[in-house]
C-alpha cells in the first residue's frame, strides 16, 4: 500500500482525509477524544506539507440526510485545539459549504466537512448511487489519504469509491493497526494470550475461531463469559445468555482442549440485583450464582488470576471489558487487566472500542500499553480474517 510520501510533492494540492472523528458525546461534550488525537498526526503531517486539507468524517449513524444530533459541529474544534490552529468548518459535505470552504483554503489550512453519512450516497448499497457520491466528494480534492482504521471495514463512498477516483494513500493511524494486527495473526511472538470480554459471544465468534488455532491461552470474562459457564453447565441467574450459542461454546471449549489451548474462565463472580451505582453487589463462586441476580463483573480471585495470566507472554491482545467497567463497583476486573498489560515485557494491544475508553476512564496511561487501537468493528474482522474493502482498495494494482 501507498503511504503518503508516494502523492509527491504536495504543497497548493487539496487533500481529502477519511479520519475518524466518531467519538462519544455527552450533549456537545467530547467524553473521549481518542480518536481525534490520534487523527491528528496525519493532518497535521499534510499541512506542514502545504496541502489543503479536507477532512471527511462522521459521528453515529444518521439515516443518510441531516440531523442535528449528529452533526459534526461539535467535534470539529476539537482537531483545531490540538494543532494549535484554526480549522474551518463546512456546514455541507458536497454542496455549496463546503464548496466555498474548500476554495477559500490556502496552503497548510485545514477545513472539517459536515458529517459525511448526512448524504445517503455514503453508505447506499448501490454501487451507481455510492459512486455517484464519491464523485461529488473526489471534486473537492486531488488526492485522497485513508486515514480512520475504523472505518476501513466499510465498503462506502468516502472510504472505498473516493479511492478509485483519486491518487490514494494510507495514513499512519491505518498502517500501525495493519502492522499491529498482523503481528497478531501471522507467527505472534509467544507465548500468545487473548483476553475477550464484551456483552455477547456472537460478536466475537469469528475472532475466537480464528484466534484458537493461534493463542496459547484465551481468557474470557464480560458477559460473554456466561454462555461459556452455562455451556460447561453452570446455572447464571438473570445474567445475559445466548442459548442459540450454547452448542458453540461448548465446541470451542471441546477444540481448545484439543489444540492444547487453555481455555480460563472467571472462578468467582460479582452478582448484583442491576447494574447500577446503587446496586447491591456480592461475590460468589462461578457454579453458585443465585437465580434472582446477574453478574456486571468478575470476582476478584479471578480478577487476580487473569491479570497473572499473561505472566512471561510475548503478545497479549485485549478485546472488551470484564464487566460494567463505568460502575466503579464494577471495574475491578477490567482494571486488573489493563493494569497487567502494563507489565508485558512484549507486545501488549487493546482493542479498541469499549477496552480503549475504560483505559482512559480508569486512568492508565496510555504510552504503557504497546497499542492502543481505534479501530472498532475493523479490528474484529481483521482478525476473522476477512477482507477489508477500504484496505483491498488501496492494495489494489
């Protein structure tokens, strides 16, 4: 794949950036503006190039046509406060905003387009439709860099079509996480350990299809972990059950057995009647979880346990908390964890999505961790092993 080096000389040439701007809001506040700074590097690299940089990017899913709920306003300072300069914001992504805000850009500045999924040709599933989209948007440019990993696993106008329009390159954020997660699928350095958490077995079940013919060891903990524990015939009270996934669970832990992967699942559970602040939760054994609670977190036994699991691991990848890490009540087993990926004398990777943020509400410094990812669903399919279209474009011939 081209890097951004490969465009040339840059300076005077608009450039459209596909970052990945969709951090989580409350109100107008930015609650976690991890994805924006680690947009930054990229912006910040072509306009100290001389390009006229056009960023595209969108927050939540918005039904392809304008809503003020997710537009991108409030988050477009944001890249400007970080780089210590103004930003120009355009009301529109391809219409007469961000015509007359592209134009008016001069050498170095920085334009934000209005959120790119208010146009339904962004995300359409016709191809003429989406093209037709794309070529709106590659007028407004000269060239094209890829720069939001998190997108990259979506076939849509400004992350695929664009590309076949405009000389294109990836930008670093998407070629550390290809790096990264190749080191975690092809020869890892071992031993190898996968911790997976998360509210359902069936967002993950390619990850864990995939990732038993390559770890060593393979923790579970998040809600996940009680069809596991149902599967291995244990009752889980209220707690959250997949039964269509009970004969899956029971095959991995059956092939895990086989392949001479060890499989670990909480001992100890903490059982509440809710999940929330006012909760009154105890601890008890994984088999003795009583009926009438459910489990927002692992126990600490095994909180100690998972965090020593990884002990002498050369890789250790992380996907999904061990419980409702946003209850302080209920952190415990998700801080154990992110604390002993502090400690890997190796390559330590946190998923992104829900890891990423309860790294950073929980307080861990960030440079601790190997890699932090921001790639979200892009991640879990990587490492299903499926193709991914904003990736195959740019590899093309």
């Amino acid at each position: 794949m081209s890097d951004i080096a490969s465009l040339g000389d840059l300076t005077g040439k608009r450039v459209l950036v596909r970052s990945d701007l969709n951090v989580p809001l409350d109100g107008s506040t930015i609650t976690d503006d991890g994805r924006i700074r680690a947009s930054v590097p990229t912006i910040k690299q072509l306009s100290e190039a001389g390009a006229r940089v056009v960023v595209t990017a969108h927050p939540g899913r918005p039904d392809g046509a304008p809503d003020p709920a997710f537009s991108l306003a409030p988050v477009a300072a944001r890249p400007g406060e970080l780089l210590g300069r103004d930003v120009a914001f355009a009301t529109d992504t391809v219409g007469e905003s961000a015509a007359e805000t592209v134009a008016a850009l001069g050498d170095g500045d920085v334009a934000v387009l209005e959120n790119v999924r208010f146009n339904e040709g962004e995300t359409s599933k016709d191809d003429d439709v989406r093209s037709s989209f794309a070529g709106q948007l590659a007028q407004l440019a000269d060239a094209f860099v890829s720069d939001g990993f998190g997108v990259v696993h979506r076939k849509q106008a400004s992350v695929y079509d664009v590309a076949l329009r405009l000389p294109s390159a990836m930008g670093g954020p998407v070629a550390t996480e290809i790096d990264v997660l190749r080191r975690l699928t092809v020869d890892p350095a071992r031993p190898y350990v996968v911790v997976l958490g998360g509210s359902k077995v069936s967002d993950k079940l390619g990850v864990i299809e995939n990732l038993l013919e390559k770890a060593d060891k393979l923790l579970i903990g998040g809600g996940m972990v009680f069809t596991f524990l149902k599967a291995r015939g244990h009752e889980v009270g209220k707690s959250l059950l997949e039964d269509d996934q009970l004969d899956t669970c029971q095959r991995y832990l059956t092939e895990a057995a086989e392949r001479g992967v060890e499989i670990v699942l909480p001992t100890d559970i903490v059982v509440a009647d809710s999940f929330g602040d006012e909760a009154s939760a105890r601890v008890v054994a994984a088999h003795e979880i009583p009926a009438d609670t459910l489990g927002p977190d692992i126990g600490p036994e095994s909180a100690a346990a998972f965090a020593a699991a990884p002990g002498d691991a050369k890789t250790v990848f992380w996907n999904g908390p061990m419980g409702v890490f946003e209850v302080d009540a209920f952190a415990g087993g998700t801080r154990a964890v992110a604390d002993a990926l502090t400690k890997i004398d190796g390559l330590s990777v946190v998923g992104g999505g829900d890891s990423a943020a309860a790294v950073r509400q929980l307080g861990f410094d960030e440079t601790a961790f190997g890699h932090i990812s921001t790639g979200g669903g892009a991640s879990p399919e990587y490492l299903e092993g499926k193709e991914l279209p904003g990736i195959a474009v740019l590899e093309r011939e």
